[in-house]
C-alpha cells in the first residue's frame, strides 16, 4: 500500500496514528539536525517532520522539489500551527521514507505566484495543472459538470452520445474535416454542435435528450474561444418558448446553488434583442451596472435644428455631428469633476486601433447647474442642457459622445461603457446577473460572405405569428445576397440567448419541424431544392414522419465555468488548452504526418 491517507485529510483526532503518505515534495526547510518536508498531493499539503537518525541520510541522499517519495511516521500535534490551511495543526513524525521518483529541476516554480509564463507554463501543462490554483479551476469545472448532470436527471432528460464524424455542411463556422481512409477522396467533419442530431432525437421520441458533448469549429481564437470546446446540450419535445425558459434559468440557478453557495431567488430579466441593442450597444448587455446608451442623433439633428424638451434651437454646423450617420451618448455618474487630463485619457482610448473612433465630445453638468464641454465654441449651455436632459444626466454626471457610422460607433461606445464600468469597480466578479434576450432577426446580412445567412442557423423557427408570412410568401429567392434588403428581414426568430455578466453563456430556438416550412427556410438562405435535399435530406425525410414541436438551449461549458470562477479566459479552466494560434504547444500539435499517411489517404500536399 502507497498511502493510507491522502494529504489534505488529517487532523487533530488522527494523533498517536501511524499512517503513510504519499506525494510530491512541495519544499524543504533545514533547520539544523531536523528538516521540514511540506508533501503535496490533489488533496492539500501535510508537513512531514525528519528528526536528526533521518536527516543524515537526507544529507547523503538529498530531496528536491517534485521529487515523488512515500513516508510513515506518527501524527502529531504542531507545535507553530499554520491555521491558514486544513492539515496545519499536526505533522508527520516520519520513521521511514522511500524516494519513488526523481525529479528534473522543474521550469518553473509549482505554486501560486509562479514564476512561468504563459508559453511555458502551457509547454509543461503536465506540471502546470499540479499548481493549487489551477487545481481549483478544474475542481470547479468537475462540480458545475456534476451540477448540471444532477439537475437534469431530476427533471428526467436522458444522456444519449451523437456521433463525432459527421458530414460536412458548412453554414456557420469553418469546419473541421477528417479523410476517409475507406473512401478515398471524401471527408467527415468534426461537429460544430450535435443541432440535427438532437433534432433527429426528437422525431424518435427521445423528448428530454442532453449531452456535455464536445464541439469543433475552425474559428481564429481569442480568450474565449478554442478549437475544440464542451456544450451542455439540450433539447425538449412537445414545448414553447416559456417552458424552455423555466427549465433552464433553473439549471442555471440550480449551478449557482450547488457550486457556489448562491441563492439566486430573483426573476431572470427579458429583454428583446432590439432594446439591448439600443440600450446598450450589443446583444449580450452587462446589466450590473446602469449607464444605458442614449441615440441622440435624432434630437440633434431633426431637419437640421435641434428639438429637446419642445424647443427648436438653431443649427450649429458642427460636422462631426452634422455629418454622422449616428449620435451616441452615455451619461457617467459624478464624472463632471474630472480633470481635463482624465477626459483626454478617454479619448485617445476611444483612438485605440481596437476601438478605431476620431475622438470624443464631452460635456460636462458641474454640482453648481453650470455645463461645459468640449464643443462650446459650436454649442450654447442651453443646447448642451437640452442634451444632458434628453440623456437623463444628473448634476455632477458627465456625457461621453461618439459619433460616425452606425454600426462603428454602436460598437465603440459599448465598449466605451463596459470599459467605464470595469474602471469605475461596477463589474464585481463575485456579483451574478443573468439576463435574458429574446426576439432576434431571422436572418442577418454578411459583409464576410456578401450573403443573408441565418443569425442562430438555419433550423430556428419564426415567431409563431410570424411563420404563416414565410410559408405563404414565396420570393423566388436563389441567392440572396442579390437582394439589398432581404423579403423576410423583419421576422423575428424564435429564439434566445441567456447572458450572465454580459458573457452570453447560452443560446438556442424553437426549432423548425414541418418540411414545408424548413424548405422554405432554406430557400430564403438562397439554397436550391437540390443543395437542400444534399447537405440535409436525411433531416427532411425525417420531419415527413411524425416530427413533434421541439426545442432546445446549448450552454458554452467552459464559458460558463470561467466566469464562476472570476476568470477572463476559458483556457483556464481546461485541462490541456490551445494556444491562441490553435496549436497544442505540449504535444507540438497540429504537426505533418509522413508521406505513407497522405498516400493511404489518397492526399496529396500543395506546394
């Protein structure tokens, strides 16, 4: 027997045992004729106790860190207690010990405050993941998984597995292919998500079906993106939108619950996707703090005098505003004291190339009722507190304003406010809104492909009232990005995205489940009948025989767990991660295979 107890397990009432430990050596202090060994393993440190018969043969045969050893001796009570961790009251009096393994000197140093970056730390995940603080990450992943496993099984869903090699039908993301050996010339794909799989479950009367499956796309990475990432997928027959909505905020408070001790009792806001848009500049709004985006533009410009509070004040010929195609405020609590230095500090963050704006106006109400800014040469007090008014701003507040193309600026100044609310100490990871957003458009515009493609994809219902205009209207579309404004653009989607912290952690629809309504789906994507019936005529065929109303939600799992644990990036909280190129820098993967592969695989490498 390597061990009869772990490192993290005994206490006061286990002195007087013998017991034997096993693990790593997280440090050594000498102290004269005695040393000190602190062994970690999974389950926390315990300080072992070499006495002097000992200590000479640790002389001859030194310890380093990460050495493997095992060690019996006697629980005893401490006499310097460390009370900052559970083992600290007592000590192994160690009789004997074995050294299992040696170690190299490691890269860089196991603890906390490590002194390895990312590159290297990512090179030796394998010493990487034995620090506590990753540990804990991945501890805190095992219980959300565990969570969401109970959660579901009490409300009867079933985990059923979806293949991995699929076929390739590439209307989202990029795929990832795999060669067929067998089929010279001809390719699987990865699953970008198990969506028809699920769907096909369903029609097989499978009506609670979830996987924590893993998902693939060909995606250029940042913080929150990998190659490959892990869905907790779900999907229910015989629904509407409302019940969707119950089941899951209840997985997700049911996961505040059980892993961090969270009553989170309060009703999960609706919002629809248009007013997070207008209010807050983006589809996922951080709704902890307030600090709503004000479109001034109309009131500014309304054939070319200014109209607020039932008053017409002249033009003021200022080009910045006069030419733009959008006018967008946000008013900042007790920001009018700042320094002209603070102002300008914002605005050349507004230039930064990730943002890309010209510059910023702002105007300030000072506590004493006077307003200033930095257009007065073209705006009087009384235009500028006719716009400090029509944005609700008190005295004391300050108004940023950015102005350009819609679309730009909309961006721009969301990140505007999100970066105002991380400054000012709004964005408490430890504090958890969860939110919401419904009533999508069906289908948007894409400036990447030149093309309307499906905002969710392609199986999401239309809004019930809605579903009678796809199916009775017939556009005769063959490629829609002919078309400037697509015949179905203002049909909503029944869908929606649940955000938690402005992350959007999950997304899913009513899906379509009449052929005839799916068909036309893909006609107003601009598929032909014949490029339907190829990419998806196993799905078609299947809705012919009996398909029931369903629907479903995937939650982004690595997202989701990151956030609980007050972190940035998802690679935190996965195992063996991507680097931010995609590559595994540990295994040296993506690599070349040798020219005896490509040639079973009927592939040949282009120069």
């Amino acid at each position: 027997m390597y061990r009869t107890h772990d490192c993290g397990e005994l206490r006061l009432g286990d002195v007087s045992r013998e017991v034997t430990l096993a693990g790593w050596v997280q440090s050594i202090r000498k102290f004269g004729s005695i040393s000190f060994i602190d062994l970690r393993d999974r389950y926390g440190i315990t300080q072992l106790l070499i006495g002097e018969a000992l200590n000479e043969y640790l002389t001859e045969t030194p310890l380093g860190r990460e050495f493997v050893i095992q060690a019996t001796g006697i629980v005893s009570e401490r006499s310097n207690k460390n009370l900052q961790i559970p083992t600290g009251e007592i000590e192994i009096k160690v009789s004997r010990f074995t050294i299992l393994n040696k170690s190299a000197t490691p890269p860089f140093t196991i603890q906390d405050d490590t002194d390895g970056g990312d590159d290297l730390r990512m090179k030796y995940r394998y010493l990487d993941l034995r620090r506590n603080e990753v540990k804990k990450n991945l501890e805190l992943r095992y219980a959300v998984n565990r969570a969401a496993r109970d959660y579901l099984h009490q409300q009867k869903f079933m985990d059923i597995e979806t293949p991995f090699l699929i076929k390739s039908t590439p209307e989202g993301a990029r795929d990832f292919v795999v060669p067929s050996r067998m089929n010279p010339g001809q390719f699987y794909a990865l699953p970008q998500s198990p969506q028809t799989f699920k769907q096909l479950l369903m029609v097989s009367g499978y009506d609670r079906y979830y996987q924590v499956v893993k998902c693939f796309r060909d995606e250029d990475l940042r913080a929150d993106r990998q190659p490959e990432f892990t869905q907790i997928d779900c999907e229910m027959s015989f629904i509407e939108q409302d019940d969707i909505l119950r089941m899951f905020e209840g997985l997700i408070k049911f996961i505040f619950k059980q892993v961090k001790g969270i009553d989170y009792t309060e009703s999960v806001e609706r919002m629809s996707w248009e007013d997070a848009m207008w209010n807050y500049g983006n589809d996922k709004p951080d709704i902890r703090f307030d600090m709503k985006i004000t479109n001034i533009k109309s009131p500014l410009k309304r054939n070319g005098a200014l109209e607020a509070e039932g008053q017409i004040i002249g033009h003021a010929n200022f080009n910045v505003f006069d030419q733009a195609e959008t006018i967008l405020a946000i008013s900042i609590p007790a920001a009018a004291a700042w320094t002209r230095k603070q102002f300008d500090a914002w605005t050349d963050w507004v230039k930064r190339p990730q943002i890309g704006m010209q510059g910023l106006v702002y105007i300030r109400y000072n506590e004493d009722g006077t307003i200033k800014s930095s257009v007065d040469k073209f705006y009087n007090e009384e235009r500028l507190a006719a716009i400090a008014g029509f944005c609700e701003a008190k005295k004391g507040d300050a108004i940023l304003i950015l102005a350009g193309r819609e679309e730009k600026t909309r961006k721009a100044i969301s990140e505007l406010r999100l970066e105002m609310g991380e400054q000012m100490g709004l964005r408490n990871k430890d504090e958890f809104k969860l939110l919401w957003v419904l009533d999508f458009p069906l289908f948007e515009y894409s400036e990447e492909d030149n093309r309307w493609v499906a905002r969710h994809h392609p199986f999401t219902a239309p809004k019930p009232d809605q579903i009678a205009v796809m199916i009775n209207n017939d556009p005769a579309i063959r490629r829609a990005e002919q078309y400037l404004e697509h015949p179905y653009a203002g049909i909503k989607a029944n869908a929606y995205d649940m955000v938690l912290n402005g992350n959007e952690i999950g997304g899913g629809s009513i899906r379509i489940y009449q052929r005839e309504l799916q068909e036309k789906m893909f006609d107003a994507l601009g598929m032909t009948r014949e490029e339907a019936n190829h990419k998806f005529g196993f799905l078609l065929g299947a809705f012919e025989y009996g398909a029931p109303p369903h629907g479903g939600i995937a939650f982004g799992f690595d997202r989701l767990c990151a956030i609980l644990g007050g972190s940035e990036s998802i690679r935190d909280f996965i195992a063996f991660p991507k680097n931010n190129s995609g590559r595994d820098v540990m295994l040296d993967a993506p690599s070349t295979i040798d020219d005896k592969q490509l040639n079973e695989l009927s592939i040949e490498i282009k120069a």
